[in-house]
C-alpha cells in the first residue's frame, strides 16, 4: 500500500534554535560572574523563522530539519504546530543536542551571541530527499547556510530537478561560496552585508546595490534579490539583467531582530500561492510585512498573522 502523499506549498530545509537571551547591565569579564536583569526564551534559527512567517500568510509549509531528543526539541516541535507548520519532516535524533544560541544583550542593546548548532548539523542529503518523495508536488523550497553546505547544495539540485522553484538565502554570508550555489538557486537573496562578502564590494546605498546584483547574476542564480533594511529591496533578472529598486514606507523600527527572516517566508509564500503576481509586486508586498515585524519586539513573536494584515497583502 503506498502512502498519501503530504499537499505542501513551501518547503523549508534549514535551522531550528532555542534563543536563550540573558539582559545584563554589561558583559562580564573572563573568570567574573555577574547579575543578570532578566533572561528570557524564545524560537529561532532562520529556518525556523522563514517557516512560521510563510505559515502565517497561510502556505501550507512543512520543516525539514533536526532537533534534539529533549526539552527544546520537544518545544520546538510544539511551537510549529501552534503556527500549522508541518512537523511531519522534522527529526529528533539522540546523537546531538537541540541547536542553541545563548545572547547577552547589554544596556546600550550590543549583543554577543554564542551558536551552538547540535542537531541541525546532522541534516544529511538523505533526510531531504526522503521527505520530498513524501511531499506532493511543492511549490518552492527554501534553504540558508546555518546547516551543512553539502545538504543545501543536494536539496537545492533535488528541488530544481523536481521542478520545484528554489529560494537560497545565504545566511549567514560565507565569502568564496562555491557558484553552483547561485546556479541551483531561482531566488538568490542575500542582504547588504551578505552581498558584500560574496562579492567583495561595498553596498551602502541603492546604486551600489544594483551593481552587486548584476555580479551576483554573473555567478548563476536566475533572480538576484538584496534586501537593504530601511531602504526596500533592489533586485535583477538574468533575463532583462535591469536591476531596480523596491523601495518601503519609513517606519520608527522596536526591534529589527528577524526582519529578513520575514521577508524570505513572505517572498516564499507569495512565489507558492500567488504566482500570477509581478515580481516586483511581490517585494513590495514582502518588504511591507517585513516592514511591520519591525514594529514588534521579538523575532517570531513580532511576525503578523494574515488577518491582522491589509487584504491587499493577500
């Protein structure tokens, strides 16, 4: 008897971490011990994000990835299911811990994060492409770099031969990324920061921008896309290889933790359900619901649901 398949828009196969965020007056220095003001948890890893953000605009969106057998594995697991994420892809394994991030954020907002990445390093090749024969027919497929290189690269490939759209954000940025990265990619978004350590040059301002994502085509990738913050977005395709820029209304921004996390599963959501849409449509409309987790604090907990968004969003 074969096994029904799962109905799946947007396919996610990246990180899941436990945020562990410690506030102190100021960092302690080796060997000293100090009081801390408060400490609080909360979900993370962009995988993770760009997952429940597509999953709130209403994508049917499935995990693929790897947690710890034990208790923020075990949270993780319960948190996608409040955000009707599909679980069914996600694995605990007994051989490494839940990733974790350890944060101390300071009284002038300076953070210093530890990643310990546990589980998440042991997603193979294999995981992915036994959980996309399980899938029927997804849209779009998302991957970043805070898993293994070699498991990205195979999804990206298996996504591409199945005919699946794919969207790479690498995060975090790695200069030398081999091209077959931009190659496999139809969505290569990296932000300001990212672009210039891909492509050795400065990015402050629109125009710089639209010149890095001219060589940042020349790698591969079918549509190059840089988010700029406060600034929108600029973006160019291998087809017209006219860059243009997207800009945003300015907002008075609480906390910008997750921000492009947003963007990514806003921009997965619209390729997978409203494909008839003008590209550049779709990155305003990404960079608006960016825009409004910005308003919020926190990372996941800041990202708006579909109805407490303008219906001209959806």
């Amino acid at each position: 008897m074969s096994m029904k398949k799962c109905q799946i828009d947007v396919v996610i196969v990246g990180s899941c971490n436990m945020d562990l965020i410690s506030y102190v007056s100021r960092f302690p220095k080796p060997g000293e011990t100090i009081h801390g003001k408060r400490f609080c948890t909360g979900f993370g890893g962009k995988g993770a994000n760009q997952c429940v953000m597509a999953s709130r605009l209403g994508a049917k969106t499935a995990m693929v990835g790897k947690v710890g057998d034990d208790s923020y594995g075990r949270d993780t697991i319960m948190n996608f299911k409040e955000n009707n994420v599909v679980t069914d892809f996600l694995n605990t394994t007994k051989e490494s811990s839940t990733g974790v991030a350890p944060i101390l954020v300071d009284d002038s907002g300076q953070n210093s994060i530890v990643i310990v990445s546990g589980a998440n390093f042991q997603i193979t090749p294999v995981d992915v492409q036994q959980a996309l024969s399980q899938m029927e027919s997804p849209k779009v497929l998302v991957c970043q770099l805070e898993i293994l290189q070699e498991t990205v690269l195979a999804a990206l490939k298996e996504a591409r031969a199945l005919g699946i759209t794919t969207i790479l954000n690498p995060a975090p940025g790695v200069p030398g990324l081999p091209d077959e990265f931009y190659q496999y990619s139809d969505f290569f978004c990296p932000n300001e920061t990212e672009t210039e350590l891909l492509t050795g040059l400065s990015v402050s301002c629109v125009e710089e921008a639209k010149k890095a994502s001219l060589v940042l085509l020349d790698k591969g990738c079918k549509t190059a896309i840089i988010t700029m913050g406060g600034e929108g977005a600029v973006y160019a395709t291998a087809e017209a290889r006219t860059p243009l820029h997207v800009p945003v209304d300015a907002v008075t921004p609480v906390d910008t933790t997750g921000a492009g996390d947003a963007f990514i599963g806003s921009l997965a959501f619209y390729l997978a359900n409203h494909s008839s849409l003008e590209l550049g449509e779709m990155i305003k409309r990404s960079c608006e619901i960016a825009s409004t987790s910005v308003l919020s604090p926190g990372t996941q907990t800041s990202f708006p649901w579909k109805q407490s968004l303008h219906p001209h969003l959806l």
